[in-house]
C-alpha cells in the first residue's frame, strides 16, 4: 500500500498585495510542503520579499499594506479574524536580509528576546533554550564561552546565524529566510547554505534569493516570479534544467533580470 503524501505545511491561494495603490503580487497559489526547502527567485522589485512577509503577517505592519487571498497553516487561516498574529510570527519565523542583533543585547540575551517578549520563558529553561537555539544554528562551538558578550561583536556570518537562532528558540514550525546571505562572504554564505540543509529535516524552509545558484544547491523546489505573478513553480532540478515557461528560461540564462 502507498503511503498518501504529505499534506502541505503551508498553502497559499490566490495571493495578491498592495501597497496603498501599487499592487506587487497578483493571485500567488503554491504548496510548501514539509521538510523541504523552497527557493523564491526572480529580478528585483518582482514580489519576492512581499510574498514572505505575507506568510507570517508582517506585509500588514507597513502602512497602507493590504492583502487578499488565502495563506493556511496546517490547513488554517492565519489571517482569519480570530487569528493572533503574534501566534502566527511564533510558529513562522523569519530572518531578514541583513544581521540585525539587538547591540545592546549580549549573545545569550539576543536568543532568548522573542520568548522574553511572548513571556513565555521559564526561567529554569532560559540555559537550556539558548544552547539548544545555538547548536541548531550551528553557533555553539564559537560562542558558548561568551555568551554575555554583545551580539553586535560577532562577524556577519556569526551574526546571521545568531538570528536564525533567535528565529529557532521560539520552536517555529516553518522558518522564512528573505535573502539571508546578501551580506556575506563565501565561506559564510556556505556555512548558511550548510545550516539550511541539516535543518530542513525538523523545518518547513522558504528562502529568497537572488543568486540562482544558492537556489540550486540548497532548494528542493523553486518558485520563478515576475512581476508580481508566479511564472513558474516546480521541482528545482526540473525548473532548471527543463523550465516549462520561455520567460523562467529568458530568467535563468541572463536575458534579463
């Protein structure tokens, strides 16, 4: 007997975006699905960075913001009317473009600020959040003698990696990374890349990215946009190699973008 296939983690249905007048994503439908890492690619300005903020409820902190359509976690409405929005930020986490600590937070202090906010960290529990949030984001072994020295004095990929560890002490179940390696080096950017791979096993994975070849290596699928609109989304490998649209081909072989 075939075991059935997972049901999606996250589905968006018939996105769309504004802000105030400018419309920047038009009727996105995609299935994320568990355990898989999800490359968001396309030219500037196409919507990218718009459509994570979308799944976690932060588009809707920019004034004039509005959205319509469906996002679903685990089959429910995270922009129902009884939806709490800070419940939705807990279990989609997100970390931004660039390494963004808290300067006058020292280490162990930047990995717990998100429980501390929620006000759910016991305090019995704090030492055991922050070595569980620091080995998962791969930070431990570099830190776990300092953790009271300030965030702010770490390198840039140190400092990325401190935030994905702040994202993981609130134990989210999906994790959105918009752009996450813009600012690094090469060996940081593979030390993320490195990251991403082993954490894919616990978490549902969406990056954005510019560099097509980070898509590549660490996504199992991949979504093209274009201005505002989904041209494409499949397979990594297959999108590629065998794209299905002229304009995701145009894209991928530097015609444009």
């Amino acid at each position: 007997m075939v075991a059935a296939p997972d049901p999606a983690k996250l589905s968006v249905r018939a996105l769309s975006a504004w802000y105030g007048d400018k419309r920047v994503l038009s009727r996105v439908s995609l299935e994320l699905m568990p355990r898989e890492i999800t490359a968001i690619i396309g030219p500037s300005g196409c919507g990218k960075s718009t459509l994570v903020r979308c799944l976690n409820r932060m588009h809707e902190l920019v004034r004039g913001a509005r959205h319509e359509g469906e996002v679903r976690l685990d089959g429910e409405d995270i922009y129902a009317a009884d939806s709490d929005p800070v419940w939705v930020r807990r279990r989609i986490g997100l970390v931004f473009q660039k390494p963004n600590p808290f300067p006058t937070m020292s280490i162990r202090d930047n990995v717990l600020a998100g429980l501390r906010l929620t006000g759910s960290l016991p305090r019995e529990r704090a030492d055991a959040v922050v070595e569980r949030a620091l080995v998962q984001a791969a930070l431990w072994d570099e830190v776990h003698d300092r953790l009271q020295e300030p965030g702010i004095r770490l390198s840039g990929g140190q400092q990325q990696r401190l935030c994905i560890a702040r994202a993981l002490a609130v134990e989210p179940e999906v994790l959105l990374l918009d752009e996450p390696c813009s600012a690094l080096d090469p060996i940081a950017t593979t030390r993320i890349e490195d990251l991403l791979t082993t954490l894919r096993e616990r978490y549902t994975i969406v990056i954005v990215t510019h560099n097509m070849q980070q898509a590549a290596r660490v996504s199992q699928k991949t979504a093209f946009l274009l201005q505002g609109e989904l041209i494409e989304f499949n397979v990594t490998d297959r999108l590629f190699t065998q794209p299905a649209d002229k304009r995701t081909e145009d894209y991928i072989t530097g015609k444009f973008g």
